[in-house]
C-alpha cells in the first residue's frame, strides 16, 4: 500500500463563515459563467458526485445522501462544527491559502485551528497593487509603495500569487517593459480608476511579475486561456536561471502540456489539484496522465478549493486514493518498485512543496 | 446494469439509397481527403473494425467476417432489408436528421418507417441560403428572402445546423455584422456565384448564425479546425442569455475543451457520438474523459452516421456499451450511486435531448 | 498472445563510444534546456524508471536497483560489451539511423554490427546544407552544390529528415518559396556566417524542405511548438499528391492530432516511438490513444533513442507489451478478432515501414 501520511495543499482558499442554503452551496460547485442551465443542476457534475461520496460520513450520515438531506446534516450541526469535522477529516496537514478572493472567508490562522494544521499566506499581486493604488496619489507614490509592499509581503508569505495570465494575453510577455512605458500605464491607470477598481492592464500586470520574479519567493501562475506551450515558453524561457520558482496552477485540460514545461524548464513546477476536484472518479485517470512528463520532484499537490471545506476534503481524498491507485498498479505490473513509488509519493504528497517553499520538514507535525 | 431503453441520435444523416460495392463502402468509412494510402484500406481503422463487429451478426452471419463477405450478405439481402435490419437493430427510437448533405439520401421519414423509430429534420444553414441564393435576383430580396426562410425553417424543423466554423475561421465573431456590411458581402456574393455555388464568405455566414441564433431553435455548431477554446469561446460569452442553445458537433480530439465550454456557459452543449463512432475500441475511454468536465445535463448522444445504417448501428452500441462500462466501473468502486448512474445514463441518452430539443416524453413510443 | 518478431525502429540516432558517469549518464535522460532542478534528479522521471526496470537484467543485475549499481556494472563490462549485449536485448531487426547529430555517435553500420541488425542512414536536411555551405563560395554554387547533395543522399539514404518545424514557426508555409526570394536568402545566410553556422532562415528551410519533396524519398518532419493542427495541415494539403510521404514525428501530448492528419491524408504518416520512450509505465495508454484515429497502416513505431543504447532498449520493450496488451485486451473483450490483431501488430512493428521506406521483405534475416 501506498502511503501519505503528510499532505500539503500547496495551494487553497479559506472557507465561508456563513451558514449555506442548497442554492448557495451549489453555485460554489460550479465553475461557469452563470446558473445551471434551465433542468440541471451543479450537484449533476464530477465534483458535486464526489462530495455526496466523501462528505456525508465525516457528519455521521450516509455517502450518496441527496443533497438537501446533506445541507440539513450541515446546518444542523453549524457552520464551525461542520467545517472542523470536514477540514479535520481532510488528512491535510499544511494550507497554504491564497488569500486574495473577495468574499466572508477564512484566513490562515483560522484554517490552521479549525483543521488542526499548520497554514502559511500567499499572496496575490494583483490585489496588492489595487490596494497599493487605493493609497496612492501619484504615479511616483504607487511605484514606490508597491516595490515596497511586495518587497515586505515577501518576507511573510510563502509565495506569490497571480492571476495576470488570465486578465491579459500579454501579461505573460518574455521581457519586463520599460520603466517610461511603465509610469505611463500606471498614470493612465489611476487617473481612470475608482477605489477598488482592478487591474487589467497589461504593462502593468506584467511589471508585477517582474517585480515577483525579483523578489526570489515562488511565484503561482494562474494558466490562462488554451494551451501553455502557446503563451508560457517564452515567458519560462526568459525567466530560467534567475533564481524564482513558477508554479502552473488549473493545467487541466491542458495538464500534459503543463507537465511538459516542468520537464523542460528547471524552475517551472505544475499543480495537480483542481484537475483532480473536477474530475471526480476520472481523478486516477487524469493523474496518471500527469504523471507520463512531469518529473517526480516537478509534482505538487493542491486542492484549490474555495468556499467550501467539503472542496478541500474532496481534492485530498481523491488525491490519495488517486495516487494509491495509480502508483499501486505499476508495482503490480513490476513496471516500478514498491520502494521507488512510496518515495513518489511521500514528494508529490509534501516533499516537493517543503523543498520548494522552504518548509520546515516536520512543521506540521509529523513525521516527514 | 445501466441500461438505456431509449436512444434520441441527436445527429445524423439519411442512409444510400442504392447497393454498394466494396470499394463504395469502404470510402464511407474514412474520413480523409482522398483515398486510402496505397498498401492500406479504410477498414483497417477502429470504425472498420467495429462495423465488423457489430453488423454481420444483425444480416445473420459472424462478427469479424470479412468485408467481402459482409458486403456479399448485404448484396443478397438488398439494400432496402439489410437498412431496416440494421436500424431496426441499432435501438435507437429517434433519429434527428441533417438534410443538407448531398447525395441519395434517405429523409427523416423514409429513416423513421425503416428504423420504426421516430425522426425529426435538422436543417443546415448554409443550404438554406444557397437555396436562397438559387432563387434571389437581388441583395436586398435575397436578405428578405433568407430571413423568411429561416423563420419557416425555424417552425418545422427540430433545430438548425451550421459548418460556418468549418468554412471560415472568422465566421464565429463574437458579434452580428453590421447592416451595410452584409449588404455589401451578399452583392459581392451575388454577383460572382453560379447557381448551386457554395457559401464561404465569412461576413454571409456570420449573419447566418446571427439570425438562428435569433430564431430561438437550438443550434448545432461543427467544430472548425484546432481547439475550441481558442475560438468559441467569444462567441458562446456573446450569445450567452439570448435563449437560444448551442450544441457543439465533433469536438474530438477537442472533447475536454467541448467539456470544459459546456460546464462554463449555461447555454453550451456537447455532442459525444462521431467521437466515439471514430475511435470504436476505445470508446468508454473517450467517454470517461468528456464525462470529466461536462456536466451530466449538458451531454447529448448522437451517432454522427452518414451514408451507412452500419455507422448508426456502431454509434448506438459503442456508445450503450460505453456508457455502461464506464458507470458501471464508477457504481462497482463506490464513487457513484447506482441510482445516480441509472439517472445519468437516462439523461444522455435521451433526457437532455428531449428537453432541449422539446421533444415530447414518449414521443418515441416508449416509457421515458 | 500478441507477436511481433520483427521490429523496425523507423527513427533513431547512434549511441556514444565513450564510457558515461553518473552524470553523464543522467544528462540524456532528460529532455530539458537545462539541468534537473535543485533537489531533484532526471532519474526520478517515467524514462529513469523503465530504464532501471529492462535495462539491468540485460547486464545480469537486478530491475530497479540503484542507478549508481547500473552504471557500475555498465563500466565493469565496458561500453562496447554493454552495448552489444543491450542493442540485441532490444529485439530490433533493423535501425533507420539519423546521423545528422553531434557527438561521438555510432553510424548505421556499427549500430548493425554491435546489434546484430540490419541499419540504414537517415539523412538530416539542415546538417547537409550547412555541410554544402561550408564548401559553397558563391549563392549559385551553393544552390547547384546543394540540389546535387540532395540527390546524391536520396540514391544513398532510406529517408530524409527534417527539424525545420523546430527551427522556424514559418518553414511549413504551403509553398515552395521563389527563385529570387531563395537567392536572396541564400546570399544574407552566406555572407553573415562562419563555417559551422547553423541554418535557420525560413525561406532556405522551405526551399530545403521542398526539393526534398520534389525527391521521392519519404521526409520525417520533427513536430514544432504546439498543436501539429494548427501549423501542419496547410503543408501537408499543399503536397498531397506528389509521391512523397510525410512522418510526423515526435508528436506527443498531441499524438490525437498527428493520428488525425494521418487519416485524413493519404501521404501522412504518424510515429510513435519517444511518446513511449517518455511515457514509460503509461505507454499503454498513450499507444491506445494513438490507435484511436490513426489508420492501422499509418503508424509507424520507433525508439527515437539517442545516445544511450539503454533508450532503443527502452523503446522496444515498452512498445511490445503495450502493444501486446491494448490489442490483447480488445481481443479478450470481443471488440476485435485475433487474426486482425496479430496482423495489424506486425504492420506497426514492421510492416508498414517496410512499404514506407522501401525494405526488402526478411532484409533483416527473419520471416515477414
């Protein structure tokens, strides 16, 4: 058998702090730009089967319950409870927590009381810069305070975050612009802009990563539309040797491509966690498809949930009986050894992620 | 056993009418641009081998005959008997059929009363219009002309279908072209065109879909060259609300990005037939992997036949056989409920359709 | 059971005469532009573990020990020895060799003698234009001297190749380039370069690539970045028909869609060699992939080994038993007949590189 005692979500949310209707639950199922269509409904979907699967037991009712009969199970055992039984029950033993999305969510140091685990902040750029912009009156200002916020935040998380691959096709451009083209953006930028308004521009999303890259912290990219091989080589290229991590989050359905450029780039890593969630009792399959390119110190898990602790409980029991599946069957068939894919496996469940962020071994814990 | 007593074939087209020899047969079993490479035959490829498998038995001989043989049987029986057979056999109960290819086809009623089954008409755009055309002496009596036709067209037909994507890489602009602009393109079209000439001028068949799209009927989309994602996605944002639904055709090998449009916009559909009919051996493994992403109401099966009752016949079984292997793999590991898996099947193989189609509930002469 | 005696590696390269480190060793199993990450090791990848599962017992040691006990024994029994005994362990009947690579490597007729083989010369189009160029004073002499190479090589070789997709997003542009626009661009190349210099101009490699068309060998065509769909289909549309045929080669992640350029076009052909090699324990599944679209007669196998004789090793073992358990599988399940399977494996094993490239039937000292 094929263990993971550790597990690391090398990349989440924190969970919502209110009580949830059907209806509010099953939008956080969805991944689209709307309702479900008129005589569907989110919970018909791999990662809504796959929380009817895991779900239920950990609040002491029946898996495959229907899903009114869960959200009952759940309100009447309240929001925290529920949350401490799921995020408890998850195996997870280190959150690393994005905590840029809007919204009545969890932070860090409540993910780390509520699911008896260590948790550690990334931090996402954009928001940084829009908040940087809220305070800042001039061009000069804004330049100055957001080097040195990302410089400060730096020093306290554990990565970067950013979601400019997905705001911009050319943010992910193979050099950083120059420094007129740069103050003239940001002029535009805060003359036109409300507070709270986003950033979208693409000189300036891609001064942001340049920023991230200097500062030497792992940097989360955030794939944007269509295949990686089309819009992320040159940006890897360009970057390798300086000394910054990248880590290719939501690679799914072009995680192939994803795991090809962590074979080609020394820096470049790839996340398996949200493929995994959205693909329910296809998760082995979609692994094992990773597994073809990537190398095995190239791998981290992740759940990517969001909203929900039920997403977090579904990405690592689907992770662990995806990998013990997959990794089980190559020693069976002698294609590995038993001893090479228990190492495999203890390096995509944490190992990796520990080497890549700087994690103390055992800080959470355990035993490495 | 996951069993699917009703089919809706949410796309195909009529049988021949005439006998076929061997090498007729054959050519309508490749799909390529030109005949088979010299040394090799079209048999030679998963759709020739399921044929195999599937057909002799149903003319009453051995799976995995010949194909002389199974052409010679064919022959004795005449066209006429071994096309009731095969339908008759396939145990598909509606046939929406697109009339806009040419040829000695069959019609939805001649494949209804050979296939005891019911049929409905698809009615291909691009036909539409150069039917019009045919018959148009001037721009603006042709844009009357086709605006009428698409009206009555709307009114009798099942849904409509469009290879815009196939013929023009910019057809599918995330807008309607403006007034001056297609009057423009149709004089230019008018002037140049033969009677029975081809429309491939990209404004014209972008305001073709525009004007289905306003008719309310659904409408299938064939998918263009390369990944959809990278160009269907505008223009599905673009319909998104309108009320009209769209059906994707022919997504493979494109099908997780098929998937993945139809979890995001409400309004998008995937179609699994030719998928499957084309890779035969390997269809419950192409299914699994749409069954990823799309969500369970937004999958609609078809057989993607044309020409042969044979291709009908492979569609309908590969894709029974398919989805019950496949589901029942996911009920026999626990990760879905056999209720749920019951359910599912019933919805694609003829629940989604009849709904989005409007099809009557037992229209076809069965329980639903 | 499935056999398959003989066995043709389409396209590969020799193997180095200097005896390898650790390091070394390592070098050529990774793929990347650059060394493995800190930490990790290109042993821990699919290609390292099939590498330690066939190689050892090859030299009488244990699967799956320590890299560091493999190359011991390696040294222990000397380059030349290890070699032998590992290029016959692979089972190869005949190499088509590429020798268009620097490095100390092995030609066709040591490949042949340490291997107990026959070997053929692949000739690599851009080695011999920059060799016509090192000796050419002039834009006329080089052009003479290079249609006369080209000839030459095509009397001599089994096949030409070519990495001009690699080189140049626009060297598979749908037609041949002018006679001035050549001259043009022959003269710039000659002027700006020393000896040695690598050729990466467009036009010179369309100009290349079409008299190599214009020769009548078949041309294998290294995949560029991306989707083979996207920037492969003009090409091959625009030299149907001429004689010639086209080899995809390295085609994975996208091997669906170089399977469906092979069936769609009568001259295409689709390799499957390294997609095996990388894939190790998954090369199954990705073989099963290649053969849902790809016509049995268009798939060609290969090692795509270089360097290492442990990766021809690799290659020939990873494709027996996939092959041997995707059709035996289909077998078992009735999808199709034995007598198909047995012969379909021989085609992709040997005999249709045989038709390809013009071999003689038992060349290779063994039955068809």
């Amino acid at each position: 058998m094929i263990e993971t005692p550790s597990l690391v979500d090398q990349y989440c949310h924190g969970v919502l702090r209110t009580e949830l209707g059907l209806g509010t639950f099953e939008a956080h199922l969805g991944r689209g730009e709307g309702p479900p269509a008129p005589g569907t409904t989110f919970f018909d979907t791999q990662t809504g089967f796959a929380v009817r699967r895991w779900c239920p037991p950990l609040l002491g009712i029946e898996p495959h319950c229907p899903p009114a009969r869960y959200l009952a199970r759940r309100r009447e055992l309240g929001v925290l409870e529920s949350g401490r039984r799921l995020l408890r029950g998850s195996g997870i033993t280190t959150y690393l927590v994005d905590t840029g999305l809007p919204g009545d969510l969890t932070g860090p140091g409540e993910m780390a009381s509520a699911g008896a685990a260590d948790a550690r902040e990334i931090v996402r750029l954009e928001l940084l810069a829009e908040q940087v912009a809220d305070t800042s009156g001039t061009a000069d200002s804004f330049l100055a305070n957001l080097a040195e916020s990302v410089h400060a935040a730096a020093a306290g998380a554990v990565a970067f975050t950013s979601v400019a691959g997905e705001r911009h096709p050319l943010a992910l451009a193979p050099e950083p612009p120059g420094p007129g083209e740069v103050r003239g953006a940001v002029g535009r930028w805060l003359t036109g802009r409300q507070v709270g308004g986003v950033l979208a521009d693409p000189v300036l999303l891609r001064h942001l990563l340049w920023i991230a890259v200097a500062s030497g912290r792992p940097l989360q990219l955030h794939a944007g539309a269509g295949d990686p091989q089309t819009y992320f080589g040159e940006f890897a290229r360009a970057t390798a040797g300086l000394g910054t991590d990248l880590v290719l989050l939501h690679g799914y359905p072009y995680h192939r491509s994803a795991a090809h450029l962590a074979a080609v780039f020394p820096h470049v890593y790839a996340d398996l966690g949200p493929a995994l969630v959205r693909t329910g009792a296809r998760a082995a399959a979609v692994l094992a498809e990773i597994l073809e390119l990537a190398p095995f110190g190239k791998l981290l898990f992740s759940s990517g949930a969001h909203g929900l602790p039920e997403l977090h409980v579904v990405g690592a029991h689907l992770f662990r009986e995806a990998l013990g599946r997959v990794l089980g069957t190559w020693v069976a068939e002698g294609a590995w050894s038993l001893t090479d894919a228990q190492r495999v496996a203890g390096l995509i469940a944490a190992g990796n992620a520990r080497r890549v962020y700087g994690l103390p071994v055992g800080s959470d814990g355990r035993e490495p």
